[in-house]
C-alpha cells in the first residue's frame, strides 16, 4: 500500500472508531463549514459539508492523530528533543523525571493531584514566557456542555481550569484564537491532543511560531459526557438539575485514589459518591470510553515540552493531599523546575523511567500488551499503524478475556445508557452496568470466585500442553 492508498477523510477516521474529538482538523478547515458536534454516544465528532467531510487528503491524513499517515510520537519527539539526554521505550525522551508537589501556597490545595501542572502554567505566565494558556475549564452547562478549552491570560482565569476534567472537549476555538491574536501561547492536554497540536504546527507557520510550550497530562482514557449524567442517575438527579461537576473532590485524610465525586444542583445542594459505588466507577473496565482510546499507545504525553501524572505507587498513592510524577523535556521548563525547587517553591524528588513506569503501570499493560491484543483482532475501516506490533499469542486465557470485555463495556455502556435514556428508566442502565462491573472485576481480580475458576482452568490447560 502506497501513501495515496492510505489517504483518509474525517468521515473516515469517525466511522473507523479513530477520532479522538480534538478539534484540530476542523480548526485548520479553511473555508468549509466545518464545525464539532455531539455524536449519539456523547463524544465530540467533526462534521461537515460532504466535499469537506468525505474528502480524502494528504493535509487532513497528516494531522489527524490517529491518520495511518501522521509521524508518530516518536519522530516528533526526535524532531523537538534532539538533544535528550534520556531515552527510554515506555516514556520517551526527556530531560528528567520527578515525583512530588508545589509547595508554594494555593496549588496542591486547589488541585487534583499536586498541584504541579497549574505551578508550570501559572509560573509561564508570571516569567512572560506566554501571553495565554489554552486550558480546560467549567462552563454553564445551559452552553451545552460541562466544560470548554479556553485561553487564560492571567492568574485569576487560569486558577479556574484547575483539577482534572474526564469530560470531552476540543480545541478547535482556541486554535483559532491563537492564530487570530499575536502573542505566544501553552497548550495543556491530553496526549493525542498535545499530539494533534504538534501535526497543526508543522503545517501551520503561524500557529508553529506563537505555541512556545506544551503541558501533557498522563491519560488513561477518555470518557463520554454520558458519564455525568449516569453519575447524576446514580444520585438521584436528572442532568438539568446539575450545574457543576466535581470528579475528584480532595480529602487529605483519605488516599488519593479514592476518588469522590461531586454535583451541584442549580438549587444550592450538593450530592456525593465514591467511585467505587458507581457502577461506572472502575476506571479500567472502560465503561463509556471513547473507541479511539482502544488503539492509543502514548500513556505520558510523549510529544509534550512537560507531562503530569499522579504517582500511584505508594507512599504517594495514600497521601490524600495528592502528589505529581513529572517528565520534563524543555531545556527552558527543566531550568524553572530546578529554579523552584532551589527556592524552595517546589518539592521535588528526581526519579528514573523505571519509577515513572511503576506509577503508570495500568497504563502502560493497556497501550502495549492490550494494545497488540487488539491490533490483531480483524477490523474494518482505516488500519491503525502503531509503534507496538500486532500480537495475539503472547497473552494467556484470562488476559485476552479482560481486553475483550473492555472493549464490549465500552461499546455496551454506550448502547445501553442510550437504551435506558429512550425508555425513561436509568435503572436499565445501572442493572446493566452492575452485571457488566461483577464480571470484570471477577475476570480481573484473582481474589473472586470467577477469577479462581480461571486461574484453575489455565493452570490446567498449561499442564495439559
């Protein structure tokens, strides 16, 4: 197959289950009606006039950040860091790795994790190094959605975007805005999205010229904006009735992976959930996951002048307050982060890649050994190319049976939830997701009966051989 075999549309890459949402190709549409809407399933998708939306090019095949035509993120990374002192299979090139917090008042309280991704941000500004930071924050849900990308130009704005959004944005506005005002600019984003914003560039003088720095944030997987209102079900509220939406409500005295969740009625009151009582709440079963996130091999924002994770080993883990796994690539963001940590602004700790992976490790079995689980399974529609290599013989029994009902409660959950909104009944939902729940957990977990059954049978079946 040659380079023009490989040209795809936007329609394309939607009905392939490989649209991210990001925005990028409609930013950069020119003069087609071009726009992002709403799909069934509750994740922003482009759309179109049909000569736009249906047309295959090499311009939209090198932008798109899943196009089987678009550098991967390890030759932009090549091209931006040539001069990395580091390297490493997992995370990429980088200039060093730390663990730990801000330390300067006001942002490890107010964020999710550490506080270090809004200590960068705001301290780009305080230093003049941007003009602006194109960040995710809460709007009035009356606007159509929970939350938007905006570009903040000074403190007060950019203390709104902080804490973490599972909820789908896209950047199409702002990338506008940037080209359109002369100034320079940061990016904080998910992977594919900092990704995305690398291909603009290439392409695009101005907007190459005006986006001095990226911050990636370390993804597990993108959810649908149905997820709210399942939450919303789940407490006994319909979705009108929400007007703010908290994912991760901050205890110092629980672990920092106990995640709560928050919703504001218009009325004044608030309701509160673990996650672990919601059906929905098992982060890595998937439910109402965007599809493209299933052919995903960046955990760590590869591509990003700087990346944030949580630091999910322990002692951190348990630590309430939140704690940050860092992964600088800038020379320039290396040098502030050494700064603050001289002043005393920061508290960080140096680590190694083996350290970085530890803390992701979920993460990363997904986008390598899930990851060539999946690319080996027969699809149709545009044929991802990835850095891992398609693979299905290396995986025992029970695992490819996890990665297979991941990937039927992410396209379960969406179908059901619709099924349950049309009939007016969310317990057809949750019943749904409850069964749903009870067989992952039983698959993944070796301390349930299901799990033992499995752990027999393979151990069984290896003798057998």
């Amino acid at each position: 197959m040659n380079d023009r075999d490989a040209l795809v549309s936007p329609r394309d890459m939607v009905s392939s289950g490989l649209c991210t949402g990001c925005g990028g190709c409609v930013s950069l549409a020119g003069g087609a009606q071009a726009r992002m809407a709403w799909d069934a399933d509750g994740q922003l998708k482009p759309q179109g006039d049909r000569r736009w939306h249906e047309g295959r090019s090499a311009p939209f095949s090198e932008r798109c950040p899943f196009s089987p035509l678009a550098a991967n993120e390890d030759a932009i990374a090549a091209m931006r860091f040539p001069q990395a002192p580091h390297a490493d299979p997992w995370i990429g090139r980088f200039e060093a790795a730390y663990v730990g917090h801000a330390a300067e008042a006001g942002y490890r309280e107010q964020g999710s994790s550490g506080g270090m991704v809004s200590w960068v941000a705001a301290e780009l500004l305080r230093r003049k190094m941007v003009d602006g930071i194109a960040h995710v924050a809460p709007v009035d849900p009356r606007e159509g959605a929970f939350f938007r990308y905006r570009i903040a130009r000074d403190q007060a704005s950019l203390r709104g975007g902080a804490k973490s959004r599972y909820y789908p944005v896209e950047m199409s506005a702002v990338l506008r805005e940037m080209r359109e005002v002369p100034g320079r600019y940061a990016v904080v984003g998910i992977p594919c999205f900092i990704k995305a914003v690398h291909l603009a560039c290439r392409s695009d003088p101005v907007l190459r010229e005006r986006i001095a720095f990226t911050l990636g944030l370390v993804c597990g997987h993108m959810k649908s904006r149905h997820m709210v209102e399942s939450f919303a079900w789940q407490m006994g509220l319909g979705i009108d009735e929400v007007r703010e939406v908290d994912f991760r409500v901050k205890n110092p005295d629980r672990p920092a992976n106990w995640y709560t969740a928050r919703l504001a009625r218009r009325d004044g009151e608030v309701r509160m959930r673990d996650w672990w009582h919601l059906v929905d709440g098992d982060w890595g079963s998937g439910f109402f996951q965007n599809r493209a996130c299933d052919f995903c091999d960046d955990v760590v924002a590869e591509t990003a002048d700087i990346s944030f994770g949580d630091a999910w080993v322990e002692p951190y883990s348990s630590d309430g307050r939140g704690t940050n796994v860092v992964v600088v690539r800038s020379p320039a963001l290396h040098r502030m982060l050494e700064d603050g940590r001289a002043e005393g602004r920061l508290a960080l700790d140096p680590i190694d890649a083996a350290f970085v992976r530890e803390t992701q490790a979920a993460g990363f079995r997904q986008r390598r050994e899930g990851l060539a689980y999946r690319l080996a399974w027969k699809r149709s529609g545009v044929k991802p190319r990835k850095r891992v290599a398609p693979e299905r013989r290396h995986l025992p029994l029970r695992r490819k049976l996890v990665y297979r009902l991941r990937h039927c409660i992410t396209r379960g959950s969406a179908v059901m939830f619709r099924l349950a909104r049309w009939l007016r009944r969310p317990r057809v939902f949750i019943l749904w997701g409850r069964a749903a729940l009870a067989l992952y957990q039983g698959l993944t977990y070796s301390r349930g009966r299901l799990g033992r059954v499995f752990d027999r049978t393979e151990a069984f079946l290896t003798r057998m051989r």
